[in-house]
C-alpha cells in the first residue's frame, strides 16, 4: 500500500471582531453508553429487531472494557427501554418542535431525537448533560450539520417537562378519550381500544393496565420441579435481592435485577428465566382432571421451550411422557436444550401442529399456546406495540382455529385441552373458543367439547374474573396479560 502524503499542518483561523480567535473544530467524543443505546435502537428500526435479544450480547461486549460500570450497563437499558416503551408520546411532542412531518426525519436523526427527549422527560439527568449529550452522540452518528438540528429541537423540547408537554400534544380525555391515553401512555390508539374491551370497565382500569405496560417488569425465575427448589434459588440469589413468587410455588423474582444466566442451576437447566404468568398456564392445564390414564402429554407449539421445561418437570412426577412439538427448527433446537436433563421421558419433533404428526387421540393431555400479536408482553417488548397492526389479527386467525381444532382433535375423550394465548385481545382469545366449539367458519363444524372453569386452577389468585376462562394482567397480577382457556373432549 503507498503511503499516504502527509497532510499540511492547518493554520490558525484569523482573529475576528475584537481580536479573538475562532474557536478550532473538535472531534466528537464518543460516550460508550449512548453509542450502544442508539446502535440498539437502530437494529430495532431498521432489522425490526427485537431490544432484549439485541441488547444483552452489546452489553456483553461492553463490559469487556474495564471503565464501563454497572451504572453504565444500567443507563443504556434504561435509555433504551424507556425511549421505547415513550416512543409514542415523544413522537407527539418532537412533532411539536419540527416545521415538518415526522416521516421526514430520517430514521436515525429521529432516534438520537428520542433518545435525547428520553433523557429530558423520563430521567433525572440534567437538562444541559441530556442536550450536550445527545448533541454529542449526534455529532458522531450523524454529522456536525445534523447535530445542529438535533441541538435547536432539544432545547425547544427542554422548555417544558413532560406533564407540560403532554398538556400541549394530547386532547382532552373528553373531547378524545382513546387519544388521550393513546399519547399520554405511548400506546397505538387501536391498541388502547383492543385492550379497553378486553379489560372493560371505565377511565381507572384502562389506565392502571396502560402504565403497567410502561413499567420495567421483574425478572422471574422458575425451580424446575424434582430439579430445582426455590430455596436453592433464593440462596443463589440472595436474601437482598430475591422474593418468592406471588402465584407460583416455583417462582423466584430478581427483585434487584442480575444477570440470570450466573446462576449455577439456570446454566445447568434445572431452572430457566418464566414470567409467571407463563408457569400459572402450565401449572393450571397440569393440574385440571382427566377422566381415566395420565400418561401422554403434548405441547403442541412449544418454542422456545419454557412452558415446555416445566411441563416436562411436572409430567415426570406422574410418569407421564411429554411431546414437544415445534414447527421452526431453530425454536425446536431450543426446546431440546430447555428440556435437555429431564429425568422423565420426552421427546422433541419438528412438526406443523396444523398438520399433526400424531394420531387422533393419542394424548391426555394437551397445551397449545398459539402464536399471537404478543400484546400481552408488552412490557417485555416495547417495540412490539409500534410494530404490529389491526390487519396482523387477521393472519394470525385462522392459524389459532386450526391449532385449536387440531388440539381438540390430539386429545382422548375425557382429555383436557389448555388454549393459550399471550394477548389479552379478544379476537384472539374468547372469540377463537367460541368460534371452534360452535363450528363457525365455512366448512367447520361443532367440536364435542365443553369449557371448564379453569380459576380452581389458579388456586391463590385474586382477580380473575366470571370465567370459565382465565384472563391475566400485568396490572392485577404483575405478570404478562397471558389467556387460558381449559376444554375436555366429550366425544
């Protein structure tokens, strides 16, 4: 390679009025934290990534250098979450700042944007280090012409704090009600709509569960029955920064944070990372009664695997054998590693559930938690409510029929169903059920099947409504908005 000239030494800029020196050009510093933050936030936007399978390894790497601090893990997770789970709100209000539409705005202008407005309206960071900050992190990623730009909006957006602003960019809740929480707690309009008729009720409900939503959730471990005890977790733990479930008797919650992944028994699979919401649905479908032999089991959509691990652990008290079944591969490969150490019997297939590999009731047992819009995990994915659509439903609905049918389908007379979802919306809950049992659709016809009240079920938990079918909240319960439907095959 030749080498490069070597370039003129730059003379000073001459003196202006008054006789002073213009200031020389400075390089931009980069500061790791808000570096790593927006690189997250541009894997979201651009790779429709999603933030808590991208941000761990960055965080990961990060730490490799010796000057990034805890602190300084725990500020990018916060930027990043916050500046998502805001994202609506903080759209509202750098719309109000721009002499343009938003759409304009080049996708990583907008986020060096949020992240700035994240930094001036949710957190106690200064007002100048936010500004300075951001600015900064924009002369890096975008150029000293655009950080400009980046400067004149944040400081507009500083003059108010955040009840200033929203006073300013949501309508009143009685000229708007669904705008109004739409923009005050950062969720889709058509959002706020699907979960009010879920939740029903008035002004209070709704908001409870929207800024339930907003809120970081707890990291919830889960003691694998025969293979793990809460004991050994809370131990693992420790005393200061571990409480035990509020449902499960398998449950431990990081109250404290931590990395789950430290602990000897989640490495070994004896215990595994599950909202509890998630172990109530396992533990509800085990414990439901079947008329006559227990002994074969099916988990007819278990990727990735955690529903799957437990209902593994419980099967093998009994001596039941477990079939996991997943149709993608890769998820497949992670429901064996979940299972992997079972001390019962069980297997892992790769198959299509609307397609079963199986015979017609060959099982006592069966959980077919469908794919979803994942408006119940809201919490855990901020960024999946500003990425799905109303027109989602509509792809998702005839896959959650044909595996509900073919569950009915896989189970004995006398068997016992559990239909599962992590959305509270009830195009995908109540109106599947209904739908399958009644034989609505063309060419469907009635299911032999009855609804059974599956709140004995949930023995502990307050709040769970008239059934026969089970609604979970964050709000209520603390725990993902998961739905559970019970159904034994009668003929």
């Amino acid at each position: 390679m030749s080498e490069q000239p070597r370039q003129p030494r730059r003379k000073p800029a001459p003196a202006g009025a008054g006789g002073k020196q213009a200031k020389p050009h400075r390089r931009p510093q980069k500061d790791p934290v808000r570096m790593l933050a927006f690189e997250v936030l541009r894997a979201v936007g651009e790779r429709d990534a999603y933030a808590n399978l991208v941000l761990p390894p960055l965080l990961k790497k990060a730490r490799q250098d010796e000057t990034f601090q805890a602190r300084d893990a725990a500020l990018a997770t916060e930027l990043v979450y916050g500046t998502l789970r805001r994202q609506g709100t903080y759209d509202a209000v750098i719309k109000a700042c721009i002499d343009r539409p938003l759409r304009e705005v080049d996708p990583p202008v907008l986020d060096v944007l949020s992240l700035g407005a994240h930094q001036l309206l949710g957190t106690r960071i200064p007002t100048h280090a936010a500004v300075s900050a951001s600015v900064e992190l924009a002369r890096v990623v975008l150029g000293d012409g655009r950080a400009k730009f980046v400067n004149a909006v944040l400081r507009k957006i500083a003059a108010h704090d955040l009840d200033g602003w929203l006073e300013r960019v949501a309508p009143p809740y009685e000229d708007d009600a669904e705008e109004h929480l739409a923009v005050y707690h950062s969720h889709p309009r058509w959002v706020v709509s699907a979960l009010w008729d879920s939740l029903g009720g008035g002004r209070a409900g709704i908001e409870d569960l929207l800024e339930a939503d907003n809120e970081r959730p707890e990291v919830t471990l889960v003691a694998r029955p025969g293979r793990s005890t809460p004991e050994e977790l809370l131990e693992a733990v420790g005393e200061d920064s571990a409480l035990p479930g509020r449902w499960s008797p398998y449950a431990v919650r990081m109250a404290e944070g931590g990395e789950p992944g430290a602990l000897e028994a989640v490495r070994e699979g004896r215990a595994g990372v599950q909202d509890e919401g998630s172990q109530l649905v396992a533990m509800a479908l085990a414990a439901a009664p079947v008329e006559g032999r227990d002994e074969r089991w099916l988990d007819g959509c278990a990727g990735p695997g955690g529903k799957a691990a437990l209902l593994a652990a419980l099967a093998a008290q009994r001596g039941a054998f477990l079939l996991a079944s997943e149709k993608q591969p890769h998820r497949a490969r992670l429901v064996q590693r979940s299972l992997a150490g079972n001390p019962g019997p069980y297997q892992v297939i790769t198959a299509d559930g609307t397609r079963p590999a199986w015979l017609p009731g060959s099982f006592d047992r069966v959980l077919m938690d469908v794919p979803c819009s994942g408006l119940g995990a809201l919490r855990r994915r901020p960024e999946a409510r500003w990425r799905r659509r109303p027109e989602d439903l509509e792809g998702f609905s005839p896959l959650q029929r044909g595996l509900l049918r073919e569950a009915l389908s896989a189970v004995r007379v006398g068997g016992i169903v559990g239909y599962a979802t992590c959305s509270p919306h009830l195009a995908e809950t109540r109106v599947v059920v209904d739908d399958v049992l009644k034989g609505r659709g063309a060419g469907q016809s009635p299911v032999s099947a009855e609804l059974i009240d599956a709140r004995p079920f949930m023995s502990g938990v307050p709040a769970l409504g008239d059934g026969p079918d089970v609604q979970l909240w964050p709000h209520l319960h603390g725990t993902d908005a998961m739905y559970l439907a019970l159904l034994r095959r009668t003929a």
